[in-house]
C-alpha cells in the first residue's frame, strides 16, 4: 500500500511551490484585493502557459493527463499561496461538470479551452443566501429552436466576472437540468458582487432569456457528482491554506518574544498550534482518503468528499483564525497577511455550499449505505 | 433578589431623566459632528450638573455614589445618546481618574475643569509594536534634560488619537534596571512638536486605532505623574480603570442571527426549522443571558456600594471567542450566498464577523485575562519569569538575543 | 437593585455548608453508592429535623414559607456536598407538583408530610430511553370508582425506590394528566434501576391498575410548569456540585508538583481552570436570573428555565471532567472523589430531560414570544 | 496512491492467512483463559517461526519488515486473534525491544528466548504517585550494596503486574545529581521478595491496573541495563516503543451512537430525524475517519520502510477528549433514560464513557502529548525549567519546600 502522494508527484508539488512563491506573493493577491479587476492576469496566463489547469484532463482534450492526485497537489499549493485566479471554478466546477455530463462534442468544443485558460468556466450554483436543496433552485430552462434558453438569477457566482462560459443548474420540465451558457450574450448581464474575499471576486449573473446548451447527462445526480468531486478538490485548497496559516503562526511564535522569551514557549500558544497541527492532520488524512477515491472513481466517494469538505473547511478557519489570535494587534492589521486567510477560509467553505449542508449530504450518503462505516474499529472499549 | 431602586435611587433616576430629555442633543444635531458633538455633551451636562457626578465636588463633580454613576449611564443609554458619552470614557474613565488619583495638585487644577467641559479630550499612549499583552515591555525612551524629557519611541493601538488634545503616556527612563522599575509616566500635549499621528487599517477595513510616532519630543518635568521609575505604578491605576470602562457592552448578534434563522431557506423550509439550527439558537442565546446576567451582578455590585474585582474580566474573556465561532455559524447558515455582502451587509454581518477579531485581542487578550482570572481570582501561582529581575537592556527581545 | 443573595441568604447558606460539611462527607456519599440502599437515611432524618425541605413551603403546610431563593440555596449546597438524599424528588419534583396542580385537600394531605419527611416523593418522569415527547407517555389512566387507575412502566425514576409517593404523568380520555400514587400498594411493583451514579439511586415502577388520584390542575402545561421550575432548582444542586470539582482541581492544582514547580503554575492548567472559572460565573449568573423569576413568577420564567438548566448541566458536567483530567490518574481512581461528580453530573443533567430536549424547550419559549429577546444591547457592532 | 500489496507482501499475507487459520486458539479454547492462552499462543506463534518477526534470527526471529508485521497483525485481526497479541504488546513491544536496544549480550541470550516463546510475561514499572507526566522525578530509591541493589518505592499504573514474571523498572540512583542523570534502569524478577502488587479499582468499576510496592528488594548488579546514571536514555527507548504500541486501536463507537439515533425516540419521531442529531453524527463520522485514515498514513509510512515520528500522536491526542465529548451527546441523546444502566448496558455506553477518562491521561496525558507536538514536530520553544539543572534533592515537590 501506499497512502501518500508519489515522489513524482512531490517533484511536482516542490516545483508548483516554488513557483508560486515566486510569483504569487502577497502583493499580487492583495493587487487583486484592493482594485476591481477579476483576477491576476498575468500569473493566470503563466500558469496555463505551464499547463497546470488541464493537469487530470485527458490528453484528447488538450490536457496533461496526469490525474487527480496531481490535481490535488496543484490545488494545495495554489490554496497556500492564495492564488488570485479562476483555477478552481473553471477546473474543480466548470471543466468537471462537462467531463462528467457532457457529450463527446461538448467535450470537445470546452475543454481544450478550458484546459489552455483560453476559456474560463464557472458553476452558476448560488440563488442568494440559504442551504435550500438544490433542485429548489428558482432559474427556469426551456426549448427554443434547436436549442434551449435559460432565465434567472445566480450569486454569488465564484469568478462569475472572469468566466466566458457558466454551467448553470436551472429547472426545465424533467426537473433540474444542467446548461452551459456563455455568458458574452444580450441575454447576460453581471455586476460584480462585492465579496468578503475580494481576493477572489464573485458576480451576480442575471439571465433572460439567455441561449443554452443542455449538458447530455443532466440531472440532479449530476450536479450532486460534480459537487462531491469538487468538494474533493477544494478540500486541498482549503489544506494547503490551513497549512501556510498555521506555518505563518509557528513562525512568529518562535520570533516574537514577550515577558523575555518566545511566545511560542509559553502553554497558551504551544498547545493551541499543537492541537491545530494535530487537527490539521486529521483533516488532511480525509483529504487523502477522498483523493484515492476520486482517482479510482471509488463507490465511497460521496462520503469521502463529504468528510474531506467538513474537516478542511472546518480547519482553514481555525488556523486563519487562530493564526491572527497568535499575533496578536499586529494580525488584526490589514497591511499583514493574516486576514488574507481568515477571509478566504470563509469564501471557500461555502463556494460549493456550506457546513450545514455538507452535514446533512453526509448523512443521506450513509443513510443510503445503511452505515456500513468504513472501519470495524468502531466498537465499545 | 430584586431589581428595584430604592427610593432615592428612583428620585436620582427621575431627575437624570427628566433633564436627559429637555437637554439631549446628538451627532447630527452638532456642527462638525462626532468629536465636536462629544465635546458638546459633556460641555452640556457639566454646566447642568451631571458632567463629572463621581468627581469630588471641589474638582466640578458632585460625589456621586456609583450606581448613581451606573443610573446616569442607564438613562443615557435609554435616552439614545450614550455613544457620545462612551466615547470620551478614556478621557474621564482612565485619564482624568490617573490624574485625580496619582497626579499633582497643579496637573488637577490645569486639566479636571477642562476634561469636565468637554475642552481637552485625552487618548492613551501605552501599547508599543513590542509591548502588548507584555505592556511592562515598552521601549519608548525618556530622557532627561533639564527641565525637560526628551521623549522617542513608537506608540500604537491608540483610540481618537487624531481628536486629542492630550496624552497619558508611559515611557522609559532607565533601561538598566528591571523592566518594571525603569518606567515613567507622563502627561503630553498632543500639540507637541515631533507628535505624528498615523491611523492603523484595519483588517476590517475601518481605523479605530493609530499609530503615534514620538520623535524628540520634548515634555516638561511638570508633566510627570509620581516618580521617577514609579511609572508602572500609575499605569496600573489607569488600567485599573481600564477595565471597568471596557466591561458592560457586549454586543452578542442574538437578534440577527434569530433574523437570519427565520428568514434563510434551509433544505425544504427555513432554517429555523432544523434542529441543528434551533440547537445553535439555543445555545446561543443561553450565552447571550449569561452575558446580559452577569452584568446585572457587576452592577449589582455596584449598586451594593462595593468595587467589582479581577473576576469582572470573565464576560470579556467570554465574548471575544464565542461571538466569533456563533457569527461563524451564522454566515455558514447563508451558504453558498453567505459570502456576497448583500447577505452580510443588511444584517452588518460580515463588518462584525471581521470586527470581532479584535475583540479577543484589544483591552486585554484572551491569553493574557486567563493568566489575570487564574492568578489573581483563583490564586494559582505564577510561571517562573525569567524577565523580572534582569536589567532590562539585557532581557531577550529576539531569538539573536 | 439586588441581584445576589440577601445577608440572611448567604448565613443560611454557611450554617447549612457546615453541617453539610461536617455531616455529609465522602464516606457517608461512598455509603449509598456503594450499596443497595436507595439514600442516607441519618442524614435525610438529620436535614428533615432542621426543616430544610419544608423551606419553601407556605407555613400552612409545615413549611418555613421562607421562599425559593432560600430553597435556591439549599439546592445548591446539596449539590456541592453530593448529598446522597431524596430531596430533590421530594421537593422540586413531588412538592411543586402538589403545589401547582393540588387541590386544596391535596395539599393539605401531602405537603406537610413532604415537609417533615415523614413521606417522600418523586416525579415518574422517564419511559426508558430518548427525549419522546411528554405527551407521547405510554402509561394511561382511567376511572375505576370513585378515582382511577394507572397502568404502565416508568423507569428510571429518581429516589423511586425511597419514594413513598409518586406524581405519575399519564394519559386519560382528556390526554396527559398528573396522577398521584402511593407506592406501598398492590397495584405497584418496582425494582432498583441500576444507575450511572449509584450514590442516587433510581427506580424502575410498574404500574398495574394501581389506584391513582387526580391532581386537580393537571394537564401538559401543569407538568411543564413543574419541570421548568424544578429545572431552576436543579441548576443551583448542579452548580454547586460544579463549584465544588472546581474547586478541588484548583486546590490539586496548587499543592501537586511536578518538573519543581505547583502544576497551577502551567498554563495548560491556570488557563483551563480560568475558563472553567468565567463558564461557571456566567452559568451562575443565568442561576441567579432564574431563581428571581422564581421568586416573583416573572413571565420569563420559561426561558430563564432554560437557560438555566443548559447552562449548569454543560458546566457541571465540564467541570467534574476537566477535575479528573487536572488531576490525572489519581483522579481515575475509584478511591478518589471526582468521579462522583462525573456521575451525579450526568444523573442530574438526565433526571428532567437533557440538552437536546432543553434546547427545544427554550426555543419554543422564544418562538411563543416572538423573540423579545431579554436585551437591547444585542445589536451588531 | 494505492491500497495494494505488492506481490511479495500479498504472499506473505497469504502465508500468514493460512498459517493463523489453521493454528488459531481463543480465550475459551484453553484452560485457565486469560494470560494462560496469551501465553499459548505465542508459544504456538513462535513455533511456527510467526512469534517475533522483526527480531533478528539469532533471537528466534525472522529479520521481518515493518510491514511484514503490520500484515500479520491485519491477518490476526481479521482472524479475532488479536487480543491475544495485543495484551503481550508490553513483553514483545517494550521489554524485548529495550533488552534488544541496551541490554548485554547476557541479559538477551537469558531473556529473549523465553520472551519468544510466551514463557516469560512482563510489565512496566516506570510511573509513581509523585511521578506521572514528569516520569525523571521519580523516587523509588535503589541503593549499591555490594553486587546487588536494594530497591525501595512505590510504582503505580501498571498493567498485568499480577500476571508478570519479570519487570522493567526505573530507580533513582543518585538524588544528589540533576533529574535525569540519576536514574538507573533494571530488569526485575517479580518473584523477588519484597514485591507486592496491588490492584487499584478504576472510577470505572474495573482495576486494569496495579500498585506495585518494593520493599528492599534486592536486584543482582548483573540485571542492570546501561549504566549507572543512564536509566534515562534506556527508558526513552522504552517510551519511544510505547507510543508505537499504544498508536492504532481507536475505538470510536461510530456504530454505536448510529444504532443509538436510529432507535432512540426524540420529539416525535426517531433521533435520527432531528438535525442536530444528523449533525452530531457528522461531526462523529468525520472524526472517526479521520482516525482511520491517519491510522492508513501510519501504515503507509510503516510500509515504506520508514519509522513514523512523534507526529503519530495526533490521533492518540484527538482520541480521548473528543471521544469523551461525543459519548457526553450519545448520553444525552438518551434523555431521562440515559443514565439507567439498561439504555448504557445494551451499548456498553456507561462503561465507555467512563473507561474513556482514562483515554486522555495513559500513556501520555493530552497535555504531554501537546508539548511533544508543539516542541518536536513544530519546533516551538521549551518553557524555562526550573528543575533539570538543580539536584534532585533539591527540587521543590510540595508548597512546604
């Protein structure tokens, strides 16, 4: 056995690191942060000049073929650096969605876009504020022509002014469909929608009567699917940022001294990062196990993704959180990085719906299993 | 157990009432608004008698007993118009409370009669970028010359710093002996040359605070409160006083996140329909009484003729953490749309969830009233300083040290 | 304003700390846990003959009629000393019981035996296992002559086997009724229940067409009247119990040594029992608010219940555990003390419906009144 | 990432499979149960050369892998053999691992053999009633008189004393030199006289573990491991095997409180239907395989060829509290009925929740676990002691010193 990533994968890690590090510093995610525009361009462009985006795509679509553990990998490193850019909704939802539902041509006229960042795609998933089941979504799809046309409106919509094209969930006659929609059409329009993580902006997408494609396999199950391996995906996002905060908080608690010695050396701050370390593994051990799943397309996904998205949400908070407590005044500057984290956490942890929901979607999966729990570990002491 | 005035209690009560109503202004109402507002208030209320109630009356007070204190605020609050008070509660609550304890006869007759109209206005000069929960830690160096100190250093963390007309300050006078011994405390004109003001972004956007940059600035003997070397003493009155000026307001969000819950979708109804939901709810709201409850037992105290004591300081280590883990929960309850300010911004959600970071930290850390419940409440003893009975140019500041 | 304990209050409350002291030590608790009687017989005789049940009690009926903040401080100086007796039943349960729905011959008949201790009673509350309903209760009541009879099991009953007297909810052709029963009659047969705490023992009843009188006010809102009002007097047993294992981590905390120096001295422990510490006063504080609703029937008494009870029951039962844990594994002995309190936390954190019952219970409150929360300051800032 | 044997380690999985299928015994299976059978079986176990794969051949073993011996306890697992490897886990993972580490050639040509063969069981007598957390301050006083060594003291928790024919014991040589450079480490025939093993009755009804008292017992100079002075470093080889033993069986009760909220009435329906209660059993569900997927990366490392680090405590720190916090809820889920032993029994929920305080202070209270997290994994500072450099005797242990 071997539940870790590989040495090429590592390899691959150290080098995405060490890239970003370069040139995803602070300033380039606060340039984003402190003005309107939707994304770092240039550091957009040099990664998909690497081919990072179409790592776990096929080749036939323009992509690396490598896989999903190796997506993982590019997903913690762009979480630690805070990366300004569409990576996730166009790959973890857009590019995934179309893998999983649309037909070969569909496939093949978005993909290779989407893999080269010639396009960028989203998942229009938000109808404003609340955890309502996903197929009581108000947007509305019907035939016209050939086609089908889609009327409703969407926020927050992660990367929703960056993005050309949009997958968008809307009820048709069958029940909940997916469209993909682009979104340079009159029947588009979207502002943007100021977000607690301006670092990663949102957009309000209206739609009237807006042209739609259906995705070939389009249901509710779909869109569940697409979700739960996003969810696997984010879930690194959201590790590699817990990492760098909690690193962030190690750090200045060996440098900073008070009383005469490092603060670092005192209880209070020594077994709350211990215990962040030690959750943050917990975390991470989800994260791995929902990987293996999503790379051997495992019948216990839906629970793995479920656990993944729970304790990785749960964790990049804590350590955000708790990283800024560590600092002290300092850390509730907004010219020191720590609020970066603390805001970002939160905008990722409810992207693809928040813990609420993420609790209940883990129950019905086990319901449906009849709990058979993974381990038979699980008897009374 | 009752919550009853007693019937002088009730007369004051009517009094402060009845001329809060006929005299009351607010920030609209005052050109300038804000600090030009403040200053009117309690110019205001100390040419009707009600300025300064607990200053012994030759200062302008009337010896007022503490809960007439705590009735005065009471209608204030009722009345709307507390936040011009609160406000200048540094000026009265610590500066004006120093000087009236440790100050001299002169610094009394210069300042009390102009803090009790409204004409000098005061912030705190304490804090340093390398002394916060270890306050005895400051750099900030006084020098004497002649007459005169020469004052350079780094203050931060300060409140209306850019309002003020004037400054308590700490600073020190001798690096050589142990940190505690080597400190002196001033009285600082704002207005001083090499006075720099700098407002502090926060990481929620606002500036509540500043730096304050002190570069030569030159400062009159006559300023100096107690000794030389005796300035921790005086700086502990003030945050003394501190931390009574700090306790009493507790914004705990229990009625937005009741908003919230009826009024977000959750699965196939409202939130407040799910369990977990009305758990949160619970809980929530079993801390919102604790806290409301606990200040009626300080005020109760109060009330009692007696001085609340260290253990004052649990509502404050109690709200900080939970408030930011509730409005936590709440913006997860908003889901996926938790994240767009139009969710955040009707209910003030997001300013909140970023504001409360501070709370854990201002006016005393969680760590540090850990330490000041656990020794000071419950009499466990302390750790071993290594920092205590160094000279203080000597005690590690780095790890290069 | 007054919101503490009156001089006399806290007099009577030293003089009842002493005695308890003095009379009800570990080894007189160790004595009923660890055999078959259902309570100290001495000590309960010792306590009637002082009058302390009867505190609250109108003088009509052999009470003292000196009120329920003194019984509020009775309560939780029992609490603390871990008083292995059947006061609890006999008054919060059976007394308020009798007070609230007796009718005037029903008092008369039993309060003055309550009282004096001549008889004991108890609430057969628990149908077995779950927070069901109340008015979902399995036993049933019919007329049968003059009065009726009840029929049905109730297990686990606090003190059912000291019990002379039970207020027995079940169900008739009008639904939920309060019935009480004399235990020493055909119609009933009971069994010890083995219990988490065995230091209060508790019982299992089986009701067989046992003859039953009607209380005269009885229906579900006499019985949730009840509970609300004994949740209050529980909470002081509770916080006094939770005072007490404080207390004894503090004092271990202070004496122990360990690397040369007092283990207080680390912050591991001073800042754990620092926040156990500001956990108990503000539970404390919503005690206090509850006996003044008590004292003076507020309005407000249901949710003051509440919160109360919520309150006490997590830091009774975080303070007995985190007792054991500061004084590691001595504390894990059988012979040492804290773990007492670990089991009468949980007996009384049971014996009227736990915390998820009781936070359904507060909201429903809050919901009836619309939320008018208590407080104005409850704004965001 | 890939949850495969490779094909040497699915044949020897399939070797050792056939091998404990055909030799298995139970508890039951032979006369006097317990320790008799413990015994049996790795008697049986070493016969057919499975006794103790990782030691060398010329003790008796195979010079197996890491994972080789992960495999075969897997395969004794999966067999329902594995209480009888476990409760030997101290003989095998401790005692003969610290013999095999320091002990003289004599000790191990003595020892081993008999270790292999389950004629010689042993036990742990390392922590005292003065001494737990901070096991360098023990006192249990050995004193040199001529050949032998006189020992006197108290030990306390250990497990299987009354079964065990030999222990390793750390004494106090000199009290006059710093904590942890008067130790001296032993091995020690419990059949000497002087010994007396007492068992102690848990809060949790059961006595897992024993009081052992020595009184001048003597110890020939020739059971000595390492020098005199030198217990220390031969018992943090002892410790660093203990955590590897203790890392792996987690008992969880995920499937306990499912079967708790599926039958439990809560309201009007079953537990299971409320949110709060789905949302509990999410919180669980995420913990428990957290624990068993960290358990996968352990056994990843182990099958790699690499030995984990202190970093494997994590899941020995996020046990106990936890565990305990959860059990708290499935209680209260229970209601009124909760606390009768029926509702506890049928789950062996009382039990549980009571052994479960035991799990955050064996082996490593939370708080020890927590400063080997903070110092050797994130390298965060060591406090100031007050005690490593001073001579034992001198040491503060009580508020009179």
């Amino acid at each position: 056995m071997k539940f870790e990533f590989s040495e090429d994968q590592e390899m691959m890690r150290s080098e995405a690191r060490r890239f970003l590090q370069k040139e995803c510093t602070s300033a380039v995610v606060r340039s984003v942060l402190e003005s309107d525009k939707p994304f770092d361009e240039r550091l957009w462009k040099a990664i998909c000049a690497m081919g990072w985006p179409g790592v776990a795509l096929p080749e036939q679509y323009g992509g690396l073929g490598a896989g999903y553990l190796e997506l993982c990998v590019m997903a913690e490193e762009l979480g630690r650096s805070l990366a300004p850019i569409p990576f996730s909704s166009s790959m973890f939802l857009a590019a995934e969605a179309i893998m999983r539902g649309g037909s070969d041509a569909q496939k093949a006229e978005w993909l290779p876009k989407l893999a080269s960042g010639e396009s960028i795609g989203t998942l229009a998933l938000g109808e404003g504020p609340g955890a309502a089941a996903w197929e009581k979504c108000g947007a509305g799809a019907e035939r016209a022509g050939s086609g089908f046309v889609v009327t409703g409106v969407k926020w927050p919509v992660a990367d929703g002014m960056a993005a050309d094209v949009a997958v968008v969930p809307a009820k048709d006659s069958h029940g909940l469909a997916l469209y993909l929609v682009k979104l340079d059409q009159p029947g588009v329009e979207r502002c943007l929608e100021p977000s607690f993580d301006e670092s990663r902006p949102q957009g309000r997408i209206t739609f009237k009567a807006a042209a739609a494609e259906r995705l070939a396999m389009s249901d509710l199950a779909t869109l569940e699917d697409v979700i739960n391996r996003a969810a696997i995906l984010y879930s690194f996002e959201q590790l590699g940022g817990a990492e760098a905060s909690l690193n962030m908080a190690v750090a200045y608690a060996k440098d900073r001294y008070a009383f005469g010695r490092p603060i670092g050396s005192f209880q209070a701050i020594k077994h709350k990062l211990a215990e962040l370390y030690a959750q943050l593994e917990l975390a991470r051990s989800n994260c791995y196990f929902g990987a293996w799943t999503l790379s051997t397309d495992d019948a216990t996904l839906p629970e793995a993704a479920a656990c993944a998205r729970l304790g990785a949400s749960r964790i990049y908070f804590e350590c955000a959180k708790e990283c800024i407590q560590v600092h002290g005044g300092i850390g509730f500057t907004w010219a020191f990085d720590a609020h970066l984290h603390y805001r970002r956490s939160k905008v990722l942890s409810a992207v693809i719906g928040g813990q609420t929901r993420w609790r209940e979607t883990l129950i019905r999966a086990l319901e449906r299993k009849n709990c058979t729990s993974q381990s038979d570990h699980s008897r009374v002491a | 157990m009752n919550f009853d005035d007693t019937p002088e209690q009730a007369q004051f009560r009517a009094e402060a009432r009845a001329w809060i109503a006929s005299n009351k202004i607010s920030f609209g109402s005052v050109k300038g608004g804000g600090f030009a507002a403040i200053r009117e208030w309690q110019r205001i209320k100390q040419k009707g008698g009600w300025g300064c109630l607990h200053w012994p009356k030759k200062y302008g007070g009337r010896d007022a007993t503490t809960i007439q204190n705590v009735i005065f605020s009471q209608e204030e609050e009722a009345a709307g118009v507390s936040m011009l008070s609160i406000a200048n509660s540094i000026t009265i609550g610590m500066a004006a409370a120093t000087i009236m304890h440790c100050g001299t006869d002169q610094q009394k007759q210069k300042h009390l009669p102009r803090i009790a109209t409204g004409e000098e206005i005061w912030c705190q000069l304490f804090s340093e970028p390398v002394a916060g929960s270890d306050l005895a830690g400051i750099k900030t160096r006084a020098i004497k010359d002649g007459d005169e100190w020469v004052v350079t250093g780094q203050k931060v963390w300060t409140s209306y710093a850019q309002y003020a007309d004037w400054a308590i300050l700490v600073t020190r006078s001798d690096p050589t002996v142990p940190k505690h011994k080597g400190l002196t405390y001033f009285l600082l004109d704002m207005k001083s040359p090499g006075v720099e003001v700098r407002p502090i972004k926060q990481a929620s956007g606002g500036s509540d605070f500043n730096e304050v940059f002190l570069d030569g600035v030159r400062i009159p003997d006559s300023n100096r409160v107690g000794d030389v070397g005796d300035g921790w003493r005086v700086a502990l009155t003030t945050l003394m006083n501190e931390r009574a000026t700090i306790a009493g307001v507790y914004p705990t969000n229990f009625d937005d996140v009741w908003k919230i819950a009826k009024q977000t979708p959750l699965g196939e109804g409202r939130a407040i329909e799910d369990g977990a939901v009305r758990a949160l709810l619970a809980d929530w709201y079993v801390w919102h009484c604790g806290l409301k409850n606990f200040g009626l037992r300080i005020q109760s105290t109060l009330s009692q003729g007696r001085t609340p004591g260290p253990e004052a300081s649990c509502s404050k280590l109690l709200l900080g953490a939970q408030r930011q883990a509730f409005l936590s929960e709440a913006m997860d309850l908003l889901d996926v749309g938790g994240t767009a300010l139009e969710s955040g911004s009707e209910m003030g959600l997001h300013f909140a969830f970023l504001r409360v970071i501070g709370n854990r930290i201002e006016g005393g850390s969680d760590e540090v009233l850990r330490n000041i419940i656990g020794e000071r409440v419950l009499g466990l003893p302390v750790e071993p300083r290594v920092d205590k009975d160094t000279p203080f140019d000597q005690v590690p500041t780095s790890r290069r040290d």
